[in-house]
C-alpha cells in the first residue's frame, strides 16, 4: 500500500496503462498505480484515474478513448441514427433540446469514424461478383450548383461499397444562368470516379460482373480499372412516379439494387429529399454525411440477414 492508502498494483500481475507523458522511458507501466476514480454523470459509469511515480502526472482511462473530453458522448449514436432517418442537423438539435453546434460537433466526429467503418465492414466481406454503379444528381445550395454522387453497390444484397461527391457544371435551362451568377463551373466527375474505382479494386473480383446504364464516359473507366471484367450496360428508363427518379416502371428492372440504393438515399438523407429547403452548402459536408448514411445501412443489413438466419435455423431445428 502507499502513503495514501490507495492500491500500488506494480507487480500484481496487473497490466497498467502506460503514462502518455513518459511512455517512451516507461513502456510497460511498471512506475504507474492507481490513483482512485472519478464519477462521468453521462453515461452513469466511475472511470479509473492513474498516477506515474516517475513524473507525477496524473491521467484516466478517458485520455485512452476515441470520444475523450466530451461531455455529452452519449449522443454520439443517438445523433447518427437520427441523421441516418431523414432528419437534419437543427431539427435533431430541437429533438435532443442541446445547442445546434454540439450536434454539428457529433455529426463530423462521428462521420470520420464512419468511414473507417465502412472500409472495415467491406474488407471483412468476400470480393464482391455482380456490382451495379450510377451517379445520382444533387447540388449545393442552388440548383444551379449541382454536384454528382456516383455510388457503388454489391447486387442482390445491396451492400454499399463505395461513394465519391463531385462538383459538375449546371446542365439544360440552368446552365447559361448558372454562368452569369457563378461563373465557369469545373467538371470533376471523371475524376472523382477514378478514385472511387481505385478503391473498388480492393473489394470486387478481378473477373467481376460489373452493370451500369449507358453513359458513354463508363466503359473506358471499366476497361482501365478492371479489365477482365464483363461490363453490361442497360438502357435507362424513366422513373414511374413523378419525383421518384430512382424507382423505374416497369416489371424487370436489371439495375435495381443499385436504383433501389439511390432512393433509399434520397429517402433518407435529408439533404438529397427533393423539394425541400434542408440544401447542403459543402459537397465535403455532403459526403459526410452520405459515409455516415451508408456505414449504419450496411449494418442494418447484417443484422438483417442475421435474423433471417437465425429464423431459418429454429425452423430448420
């Protein structure tokens, strides 16, 4: 026992934490006891604090995590699952009845978190066979901004295996007036679509079945990146329900996983709902938010097919 009276756990057998202040001298924690606990009224837990004989600095638990100094940690996933549900950022601040920075502080925490998730989620899955890839079309703050979202997805089951945001210039009726209140706009398209396909060649089979509609930009990008590949290409048809671009008439639609992908963001996004006035104002924001959308839809649907599996296992038994 020391002085105090509080426990010295050098050579227990217990492994301690070593000090961030002088880790290098002491690598093993061997100069470090503990020192008591602190209580965290957020999430109604005591945290171990510490003590290093070597350099008197003191320290918890709480410097070793990912959400250290947050005071409200506890909405972290209560703000993503609200995000994910075609809320926006100030209507869940109202919900929540907290201040609209502390949810804007959540959303780009946990949105870096997000998409290490999404990464590890698919590098933990077999290469994928059949992919199905097409841009959807949003913009930023005016419609006379418009900026592509070219997404990715396994067919069949609807994985989410990349996406990439890109400015693009306005098109139809908006161009000439986009170009006297803004000015030139860049085409990123093609680019952003080079690093979405760079990052696929670590999730799909070289010999992959790769389906897509009939832009004319998308079989030299397939050609580049997968050349063994069969890519199929399928006539775009309108939508059947005004407002409703993504959901196709018709019986058979080939490209459904990845058009039925699409309208799901759009249902569930609140940036990409049409008609409304919740508009992004940063294509980066926007891409945030979309990796934070498709990191928590990935996981709905493996807890989906986890279900299903264990339904069909007690019925099989």
């Amino acid at each position: 026992m020391i002085a105090d009276g509080r426990e010295d756990c050098v050579g227990s057998g217990t492994m301690m934490p070593a000090c961030p202040n002088c880790h290098l001298e002491d690598p093993d924690g061997k100069e470090v006891v503990q020192w008591g606990k602190f209580y965290r009224r957020s999430t109604d837990s005591r945290v171990q604090r510490y003590r290093c004989r070597s350099c008197g600095k003191h320290y918890s638990d709480a410097i070793f995590e990912g959400c250290y100094r947050q005071k409200k940690r506890h909405l972290n996933s209560i703000v993503v699952d609200l995000l994910a549900h075609e809320m926006s950022q100030r209507e869940v601040a109202r919900v929540l009845k907290v201040n609209y920075k502390t949810v804007v502080h959540k959303f780009r925490y946990r949105s870096l978190d997000a998409e290490y998730e999404l990464h590890t989620q698919n590098q933990a899955k077999p290469l994928a066979a059949v992919v199905e890839f097409d841009d959807l079309e949003t913009f930023e703050h005016s419609k006379h901004k418009p900026l592509s979202v070219t997404i990715a997805v396994e067919a069949k089951t609807r994985r989410i295996l990349a996406l990439e945001v890109a400015v693009m210039p306005a098109r139809g009726t908006h161009a000439r007036r986009a170009r006297e209140k803004y000015g030139k706009r860049p085409d990123l398209r093609q680019k952003t679509r080079k690093f979405l396909f760079q990052r696929l060649q670590n999730l799909l089979l070289p010999q992959a079945e790769i389906r897509s509609d009939r832009n004319p930009c998308y079989p030299s990008l397939v050609k580049r990146y997968f050349p063994l590949a069969a890519h199929k290409r399928f006539l775009g048809r309108r939508g059947c329900v005004t407002g409703q671009g993504e959901l196709k008439e018709g019986k058979f639609d080939p490209l459904f996983s990845i058009n039925h992908t699409c309208a799901m963001f759009r249902a569930n996004v609140n940036r990409l709902i049409r008609k409304t006035w919740c508009t992004t104002k940063d294509a980066d924001r926007l891409r945030s938010h979309l990796i934070l959308y498709a990191s928590e839809h990935n996981k709905r649907l493996d807890e989906n097919a986890r279900k299903l599996a264990s339904r069909e296992h007690k019925q099989s038994a």
